[in-house]
C-alpha cells in the first residue's frame, strides 16, 4: 500500500458516527450499529455523532429522521452532534470540483448508449489493504472497480463522495458498520488518498439472520424498533438484547445496563459470521427487567397498558388492587402489551362483573354432595370475617384458611373457594383473589355461592 495510505490517526480523539439514510424507519440493525459506535465512543470517552445521510431527496422524509430520533432518544443513545448531509452539499461541490480541477475526476459519459453525462473518479488502480478491527486485514485489487462514478453531475455528489468529504470533516477516527458496507471501503479509501485525509479504522461488524439464517427481514415478524417500543418492550432490555447480537462477554453474565456495556464493549469480542436474532431471547430479557422494575413503577405501567374500556368501568381498580393484580402480571408476561391482552380476553373480568355460574361448577372432583360444599364454604366465610381489613393480603388469608384447607382436603375447600370468587376454572390461587377483590366483596360473592348451592339442593 502507498504511504499516503498509512496515516495514521491513533493518537485523535475517538469519534464515531452512526449514519443512517432517513428513507425509512430505524430497525433493529441500524439500532445495534448505533450502538455498537455509541459504547466505543463513550469507553473511549470520544465523541457520537449522528449524521442523517438525506441526499436522496425522493426518498428522504421528515417523518424518518424523526424516527430515528426519537428511536436513539428511546433507547438512552445520546449523540454529541447531529448532522444532516443535505446542509452540507457545497462541501461536497467544493471537493469535487477541487478533484476535478486536479485531473482526479472527469466528466463522462454513464454507459455506453450514451444516455447522459457523470462524473467519475480516476482510479490509479492500486492494491488496497486495510486492517478491520473485526476480521483482520482484508486486501482489494481496485483495478477492477474501474473508474467508478462520484456524481451525477457537479451539482449532485454521490454516496462515496459525500460520506469521504464528511467523515474527514468531522474527523471521524472510527467507522463501525455491518458487513454489507465492506465492498464501498477500497473506494471510500482511494477517495480519501485522493483529497489527502486519513484513513479511519474500520470495523465490519456482522448481519442479523433470522431463525433461518437468512437476512433478517419484515417477513420474519417485527424489525422496525418502533414495532418492538409498541409491543411494550423496555429500552433497558432492548439495549442488552441488541449488544448481545454478535457480541460476547468475556463472563457468563447476560444482563447488562448501559453502563456495564460502556465498560464491557469491546470489537475484537464482536463475532465475524451473522448473528441470530433470538426472540425468544428477548422476551426473556425483557422479562428479566420487568422483575426488576421498582413496584411503584411497575404498577404506572399497569395503568398505562389496562384498555380504556376498563378503566372506565364502574368497578374502580383501588390502589390495593393494582398492587395485587401487578403481582400476578409480572410474573407472567414478556412485554407489557400482554397486560392489554389479558384483560381484552377477559382473564380479569371476574375484578369488574360478580361472576354467575352453574352451581355444580363449585363442587370439587369426588365430593357430589352440594350440602358439604355448601359447609365448607360457610366455614371460610366465617375464618375471613376474622381477618382485619387493613391487614388483609395474599399470606394473611392463605394463613387463615390453610388449616382448615388442610384438614378437609385442600382441593375440597380452595376449588369452591376460588371458583366462587373468579367464576373460572384458571384464576389465581384463592388467597391472592381475596386480596385482589377485598374482604367486603369477597364475603358477597363466598355468600352468594352459598346459597346458589341451596338453591340447587331444594
């Protein structure tokens, strides 16, 4: 390799950048570049910068750029400076037209028919070497790119052109990227020789596959970052899910903060084939975090996810009854739109309507009597009178009532206990039912079945 091609640029201030072209919403690969570039800039106490590449003016909308924005913003990526590419064109015209004045560039024709005029670079053909953090040195005989096209004309650089103007500019010492930008670099690299700017070091990171191993795509579910925000995801989940696509920890820890990365990340533990994109390990993640949320914060979220018909009902969930209700959720969901989805398909319907039901659903497997039923149920409404209201939780009931259970045949008291209370054969355990409904309407409903089994008897 030439010696202009060598310098070095070591000793700068780290700074990276994450580039995205606002031609459509941020997905889950772009997030994970951000962040591969975010955490080394942040070790390396360096500097972030996002530049949103909107040169394609066909294509580029606002709404994107916002997009990715607010997607970075979600996900806590802070950047240092925001760029846009189109504010930067005369930058790009003053390069080109100095590379043509130099004779590294010429207008020409675009193909052979003809059919209009570009400009091209004047490739000396050189044999390109370059050492990439993540698969080792890779070499390019660049004479078979030809004298490839820079612009449309003097007015409209290219993509090569304008990401080598800026990434100099800006001075950028590090450019992590995925795998598919590989083939660009001999070119980015010759352009730079050419204007007389450092080469950055280069890490390709890899491609994320789908189950299938092929390229992860929208035909294998969710890929926009949006998408995963509205499934009800947390950030904190998404951001150790996304640094553990192709990277390895050096321990066997999986859950990581922001902070654990920055200290953590390192490029020559990123891995150099494509990496899986696990849901099922995400759900477990997000899970994971979930259980980690304060219960206070854990119970805001519950209001936020519980659909509006719900709340609107003339059964008020009282304080207490969230408490109780964010118990039994946390446990079994991975995102918090599971919460909406078991209240739309009624699981919780026993909290706003007083169950009917037919009365021979009370009775346990082998016990036909209805009258024995009946006394069971007699006694547990006589044991939860005792307990104090203010005292009144999952363990204090189960404490009341277990000996009792115990001595009777657990199944023959706590199935007509908690089928009285919820009116389903799957519902929480009884004890954590009186807790939810309260002592008051738990005795409504203890006595309601009661006497749907004399009824029933008569």
């Amino acid at each position: 390799m030439p010696s202009s091609l060598l310098v070095s640029i070591a000793n700068k201030k780290v700074i990276t950048r994450f580039a995205p072209s606002p031609t459509g919403v941020l997905h889950v690969g772009g997030a994970r570049t951000a962040l591969f570039n975010y955490l080394y800039a942040r070790q390396h106490e360096g500097n972030f910068l996002l530049r949103i590449e909107d040169t394609d003016k066909e294509r580029s909308k606002k709404e994107y750029e916002e997009n990715i924005i607010n997607g970075l913003a979600w996900l806590g990526i802070s950047y240092d400076k925001l760029y846009r590419q189109s504010e930067r064109a005369d930058k790009h015209k003053d390069c080109l037209q100095r590379l043509i004045n130099r004779g590294l560039a010429y207008e020409a024709e675009e193909g052979k028919d003809g059919s209009g005029k570009v400009i091209r670079f004047r490739n000396p053909g050189a044999k390109i070497s370059f050492h990439d953090a993540i698969r080792g040195n890779i070499e390019f005989d660049t004479t078979e790119l030809g004298d490839f096209v820079v612009a449309k004309n003097i007015d409209t650089p290219l993509f090569h052109l304008a990401v080598v103007v800026d990434d100099f500019e800006m001075g950028v010492t590090q450019v992590i990227r995925g795998e598919d930008h590989i083939s660009n670099t001999p070119r980015q690299i010759l352009l730079q020789s050419a204007i007389d700017a450092p080469h950055p070091t280069y890490a390709h990171i890899p491609l994320i596959l789908a189950h299938d191993k092929s390229k992860l795509s929208k035909r294998h579910g969710s890929v926009s970052l949006v998408e995963f925000r509205d499934k009800g995801y947390l950030p904190d989940a998404m951001v150790n899910f996304l640094a553990l696509i192709g990277w390895h920890p050096e321990g066997s820890g999986e859950l990581f903060s922001m902070n654990d990365l920055v200290k953590e990340f390192t490029l020559e533990r990123v891995q150099k084939g494509g990496a899986i994109f696990n849901i099922e390990k995400l759900d477990w993640l997000n899970r994971e975090y979930l259980k980690k949320m304060l219960p206070e914060e854990f119970e805001k979220k519950v209001i936020e996810y519980i659909p509006e018909k719900f709340k609107k009902s003339d059964k008020k969930i009282s304080e207490r009854m969230l408490k109780n209700i964010a118990l039994i959720i946390v446990e079994r969901i991975n995102t918090l739109s599971d919460i909406s989805a078991m209240f739309e398909s009624g699981e919780f319907d026993y909290i706003f309507e007083r169950p009917t039901y037919d009365p021979r659903k009370l009775l346990w497997k082998g016990t036909p009597d209805l009258l024995v039923t009946k006394q069971r149920l007699d006694k547990v409404i006589e044991l939860l009178q005792e307990i104090d209201e203010e005292n009144l939780t999952g363990d204090t009931v189960k404490e009341t009532v277990w000996k009792y259970a115990s001595s009777e045949g657990r199944g023959d008291v706590l199935w007509p206990m908690r089928f009285a209370l919820s009116g389903k054969e799957k519902s929480p355990d009884p004890f954590v039912l009186v807790s939810i409904l309260g002592k008051e309407e738990s005795l409504k409903r203890l006595r309601y079945a009661s006497e749907t089994l004399i009824a029933r008897n008569s």
